[in-house]
C-alpha cells in the first residue's frame, strides 16, 4: 500500500510537513478551512479537503471532519504539526482506534505529558529536578496562599492545561495571589476547557533551554542538543538559537542525558523537546515535555544536519532512526526569528491583511521557512507567524551578522510586521554578548521607548 | 520603482547613523595610468585591455597613436624583426640653439636614436625591408639622419630585392636642419625611384599625422597609399592654409576619408586589419614566400 499522509495543520509547518512527505515519495493530503483555502499548503499538497469553516473549533479543531478527511482520502498516516491537536490526547487515541497512525507519541503519553502535574511527578521519579510548587492542581485561593507561603514568593500559577502564555501568571505578594488566582482559573477555562491551576516557584531571569529527543520504536532515544529560546514575549517565543551560547559543553550533555531518560522512563516514541529552565548559575529545572514537532525545529535541523520532520515521518512508518548519539554532531551555530503579522509599537496588536508586495532574502546558509505569498491574504483567525528566517553560520558572531543582512532584505509591504524589531534585536547588546534571559524582550521594549 | 525599497533603505541608513557606524572607507588608491581615457569619446580603457586591442579604443574605434616599436611588433611576424641602420644620428650642423639638448631629451624619453626606426622582417612568413617614423620622436620630423635611415633602407631593399613597407607620421621637415632636411625631400625620393625602376613593390601606411615634407615625398610615392584610420593626412597645416586663401575649409578637410574621396590615398585600413591588408597586397603582387 502507497504510503500517503494528511496534514492536520496550516501554514509554514503544514507546507514543511508536505515537504517532508514529498521527498520520500509520499502522498500528502492538505486539510483546510474555508479562510484558508487560498493558503499555500492547500496548493502544494497532491490533494486538499475542506474540513470546516474559518474558526479553529470548526475546522482544524474538529477532529470528526479530520479523520473522516483522512479515511476518504486513504491516508495512514496523520501528521498533526504544532499547536491545533498536536498535543491532544484524545485526538491521538481516535487516530490511534481508527488504525490510523499518529505522528508523535501514544495518546497515553500525550496525556501524562500533556498534565503539568504528572509531567513533574514522572520527572521527579527520574531524579531529574523540577521546580518546586504545589504537587498537584490548587482548590481555592486559600491552599495557594498555603503553599506560596511554603515556597516563597515570587510564584507562577499556571493552568494544568495550558500552553502558549495563555492561563499563566506571575504573582509577587499574598494580595495579588487572591486578586489573580480566580481571573487565571477563568481564563484558563475559556482556552483549555479545564480550570485547574497549579504554582510553582518563580525563577527569577532564567534562561528557557529546550533539548530536541527523537525516539524510534526498537528502544533508540537520542537528543540533538538544545536550543535556546529565551527571547520570549510573555512567553511566546519569538527568537530561538541553537546551540546556547550560555549553555557549557558539561551542562549540554547533563541536560541531554536528563532529557533522554525522561523520554525513555515513559516509552517515549517520535520527535518530542524537553523544556527546561537554566538559572544564571548552571542549576537546572525540568518545566514540561513538548509532545510534538516545535516551531523552532529548524534550528536544530541545521546544526545538526538531521531532517527532523523526515525522522518523524519514517519513525511513524516503523523505521529505526540510522543515526546513534555518537553520530550527533553540533556544527556551527543557527539563529531563527520568527517574523509575525503584529505591531510591537501598538502592543503586538496582530495585523492580518493583504501581502501587497513580498521580497525574501536568501544566499548561503540563509532559511526561510513560510507560507506566505504575494497577494496572499493573511486571515485574522490563526496565530500571527508568516514566516520564519533561520541562519546558519560557524559562529554566532558570523551567524547575528547574516540574520541582520537578512532581514534588512525581507520585505513584507501591506501589512504590519515586526521585521525591525528583530533588526534592532540583533543589534541589542546584551542579544550580541549572548547574556540575556527570559526577562530580555521585557527589558528591551522599555530600552526602544526611551529611545523613541 | 517601488516604494518600500526606498523606505527600508532609509530606515537601516538612519539606524546605521544613530549607532555611528556609517564610516567613509579609505579610497583605494588607484594607481596612475592604469586606465587611459580616450581623447575621442572620453570613456575610461583599462590599459592593458588598449594595449591587447592595439591602443584602438574598444568604445569609439579611437586610434590612439602608438610608437615605432610598437608599430613594428604589430606588424611582423614575432621575432622576426632585425634592426638596420640603428648608428645613424643626428648632429647639429647648423648650432641651432638648444637642438642637442632637445635630441638628447627625445632619446631619453623614447629609448630610441632617431625619429625613424628600420629594419627587415617577416610579414606571415613573406621577407619585406620595414620603416617606421616615430610621432613621439620630434613629432617624427625628418632630419638628416631620418632621411638617411630611409635613404638606406630603400637601397638595401633594391639590393637584396625586397618589397618596401613604410609607415610614416610626421610633423614634416625638421626645421632645426634646414635646407638640409629639406635636402632629404630629394634623397629618399631619387632612392624610391630606383627601387620601383627595380620592379619592386613598395607600400606606404600613412598614419596620424602625415604632414609637410615627409607627406611631400617618400611617404606618397608608393606603388599603394594606404591611410590608417583617423589619420590627418596634408602638407601645410589647417590655420595656414586658410590664412592664406582666406577661405573657409572643407568638411573634414586633410582627414583620411576626406583624402579617399579627393583620389590622394588608395585605401583606407583600421589598424587591427593593417597587417592582413598588407600581407594579401603583397601576395597580389606576385611577392612569394622565400624558403
């Protein structure tokens, strides 16, 4: 039977996906909704279904349409991507009961990974540290007070479910706790359906450090070091680089090994990324596991050489991964930037409309992975990335000074970007010196209104 | 042009301002005379590139003048080139003031004796006995040692039976010498005569300028007159003549087409196809390769 492939997803990643595929000589089918249906993934993939209107619940979220899509289609094979049902574990377990195969983990393992709680626990029993916080969801306002009196302030409470910098607050006293833990339960509910919120203590400035696993199905897990993604707006990521320039050599392997037996403790199989937080004196913290392929990937891809995306693909049909962790070799350094449809002068106000004029740069070592074109309408229903521009040079030094080349020579007119903030990002100091911490945006937007 | 190009440029100018980092680079210096500008069109030529082109200007087909010794590497076969007569100098018989020095100035800059060089050579492989007036020598002006250069070169082709091939540019008799330049007008004339009576061929390449009494004598009694491109070809120069007949000249007047059209030259040759003019002038003429 033809190996063929559908792609839950849209955008950038849905065309790398279908990128993937197409290189091995797999089928790939598109999923869409009707906003999307002059995106570019439905273009490039052998075939295209509707499976919904424009917003996400009716669409890349409604997961009856997506495996009917997949059965009419005779596709094997769901590739989820990121975000959407990437990380939803009933999804997974449907898939998994159709016969069909999911790219990614089992859905049980979606779903222990997927509750930050448990997620803790399984790390904890592996002696990998975490932080400290609440040991399960907090009832009311007064077990918090509880407990953040136990941990100490600052705290961070967080939704069980969460995800994306939604249902997250940093708290610093006992009365903000009471004003914000029921707002957060709220919010949480609205965006993850479920209000269970945690604590955990608060590190001040750490620097986010996330390792990339890949795991076949004859017990081999390797990691292909770890990326930084410290440049964060509330918690967003917006700049990524691989390797860390704050991370040693000692610390890259204690963190690639505490990843892979997480990863091995829990039967982990596919493409996955442990997150941790490294503070300024080399202490670690396991945060969550992210069950999918990340936005970020691309970098990893590049100092290492290894198609992520193809690793997971054939991972999915039962092939073992020909690479060992001898074999993993980190080459140079990569930076990525995420350029987004939003204003940063007008509090990142999202900016969807039309692409009236595009112009990509390019040249040696330069990445551009994007879904965008001229004259595309970029709707104002899905998340904001338009592109992404990844650089590889030998050097972080050499690697700033390409990304500043690049995107002086990206140009996306019709729409409001945050092209020059990355610019000014890559001229910024503290981003040069390769000290920064996941306080950096925070402080640097303060610095460009000073300046204004 | 769009727009945003402009737009971006500015903005990543002004940013470049701010952090102070829109330094003038240090000129590189060029040194002098590697490109030549032409006189005629005024476009810069890289200088090797002219010499490689023959000094013919790649933009406007410009000859710029060039020397005797260059002339003669253009024109015969490599290595085939003996200098004759090279002894013959000039003295001042009449102590014009300041001729030695001037002679003396001439030779330093040219690294040449005398204003006509001669020798013998090979045109693709046929013998001719070859002559060269140098413009950078005097404005190649004929004195009488020039004119006995060329008063020996014609004897020696008579004797060893040689086709004749001058090229002349000058400014004419050269007045530090007087009558006995002029003198010159005759000898190298009688001596042509006696070559063509031989039943030999002589070609003469008039090339920029040929004038007064060079152009007066040797230069045009050749069996064919051939004109280089660009080349002004009279005997009194432009301002004289029209003092003189108190008339406005002629378009293009003395100019090389301007000679083709009034019968005073045969033909016209730019200087990269010179050689291969002469050689097939000579084959039509019955002159054989020697073995």
């Amino acid at each position: 039977m033809a190996n063929k492939v559908l792609i839950a997803n849209r955008g950038e990643i849905a065309i790398r996906i279908i990128r993937a595929c197409k290189e091995l000589g797999y089928g790939t089918v598109a999923i869409y909704s009707k906003a999307d249906k002059d995106s570019l993934h439905v273009q490039f993939a052998d075939e295209a279904i509707c499976v919904g209107d424009a917003p996400s619940n009716s669409s890349y979220l409604n997961i009856n349409n997506i495996i009917s899509a997949a059965i009419a289609t005779g596709c094997n094979v769901i590739h989820p991507g990121y975000g959407f049902l990437s990380e939803n574990e009933r999804f997974a377990e449907i898939v998994e009961k159709c016969n069909l195969r999911f790219i990614g983990p089992t859905s049980e393992v979606i779903g222990k990974l997927g509750n930050k709680v448990k997620a803790r626990m399984i790390a904890k029993s592996v002696n990998v540290p975490i932080v400290e916080g609440s040991n399960g969801t907090v009832e009311n306002t007064n077990a918090a007070v509880q407990i953040a009196n136990k941990i100490g302030y600052p705290i961070l409470l967080k939704a069980v479910n969460g995800g994306g910098g939604k249902g997250i607050s940093v708290i610093n006293t006992e009365s903000q706790l009471k004003k914000e833990f029921v707002r957060t339960a709220s919010e949480a509910e609205a965006n993850f359906g479920v209000k269970d919120l945690y604590i955990e203590k608060y590190i001040e400035n750490p620097r986010h450090i996330e390792v990339q696993i890949l795991a076949d199905h004859f017990g081999n897990t390797i990691h292909l070091g770890e990326r930084d993604c410290s440049i964060q707006k509330r918690n967003q990521k917006i700049i990524e680089e691989s390797p860390s320039p704050f991370i040693k050599e000692r610390l890259r392997r204690t963190l690639g090994r505490a990843a892979v037996k997480i990863a091995k403790s829990i039967g982990y199989k596919n493409a996955g990324t442990v997150e941790f937080l490294v503070d300024k004196d080399g202490n670690y913290y396991f945060i969550e596991m992210n069950t999918r392929i990340q936005v970020e990937h691309p970098i990893t891809e590049m100092v290492t050489g290894i198609d992520i995306v193809r690793e997971q693909i054939r991972i999915a049909y039962d092939h073992n991964l020909n690479i060992t962790q001898d074999q993993v070799k980190i080459n140079g350094c990569a930076l990525e930037c995420r350029i987004n449809a939003e204003n940063p002068e007008n509090n990142f106000r999202p900016s969807p409309g039309l692409i009236k004029n595009l112009v990509l740069p390019g040249g040696h070592g330069v990445r551009i992975d994007s879904h965008i074109y001229n004259n595309y309408e970029v709707p104002p229903y899905y998340d904001s990335l338009l592109a992404k521009i990844i650089v590889h040079a030998p050097t972080r030094r050499e690697a700033i000074r390409k990304m500043r080349v690049a995107l002086e020579h990206l140009i996306i007119d019709g729409i409001e970007t945050n092209i020059e903030m990355q610019y000014l990002i890559m001229h910024n100091p503290s981003f040069v010196r390769g000290t920064y911490d996941t306080s950096f945006l925070v402080k640097f937007l303060e610095l460009v209104r000073e300046f204004r | 042009m769009n727009k945003f190009f402009e737009e971006r440029k500015i903005k990543v100018e002004t940013f470049r301002d701010i952090r102070g980092r829109n330094k003038q680079p240090n000129k590189v210096a060029i040194p002098d005379g590697l490109f030549i500008k032409c006189d005629k069109c005024n476009e810069y030529i890289f200088g090797e590139d002219l010499k490689t082109n023959n000094y013919v200007c790649h933009h406007c087909n410009f000859h710029f003048r060039i020397n005797a010794r260059f002339r003669i590497n253009i024109t015969v076969d490599e290595d085939s080139f003996t200098e004759l007569f090279s002894g013959i100098k000039s003295t001042n018989p009449l102590d014009f003031p300041d001729y030695d020095k001037k002679i003396d100035k001439y030779q330093k800059e040219t690294d040449e004796s005398e204003a006509f060089i001669c020798g013998v050579g090979k045109i693709n492989g046929i013998d001719i006995a070859i002559g060269v007036l140098d413009s950078f020598f005097m404005m190649g002006s004929m004195g009488s040692a020039v004119g006995e250069k060329v008063t020996s070169l014609i004897e020696y082709a008579t004797l060893h039976n040689l086709p004749l091939l001058i090229f002349s540019a000058s400014g004419g008799a050269r007045m530090q010498e007087g009558i006995l330049s002029l003198m010159q007008m005759a000898k190298t004339s009688a001596a042509i005569n006696k070559h063509h009576n031989n039943g030999l061929l002589y070609l003469s390449v008039l090339t920029h300028p040929t004038t007064g009494g060079v152009a007066a004598s040797f230069a045009t009694l050749a069996d064919i007159i051939i004109a280089e491109k660009g080349a002004l070809i009279g005997f009194a120069g432009q301002r004289v003549i029209k003092q003189a007949i108190q008339q406005d000249l002629p378009h293009q007047f003395q100019t090389a087409e301007f000679q083709i059209e009034k019968g005073f030259v045969d033909t016209l040759c730019d200087r990269i196809n010179l050689k291969d003019l002469i050689y097939r002038m000579l084959r039509i003429h019955g002159v054989k390769k020697n073995a």
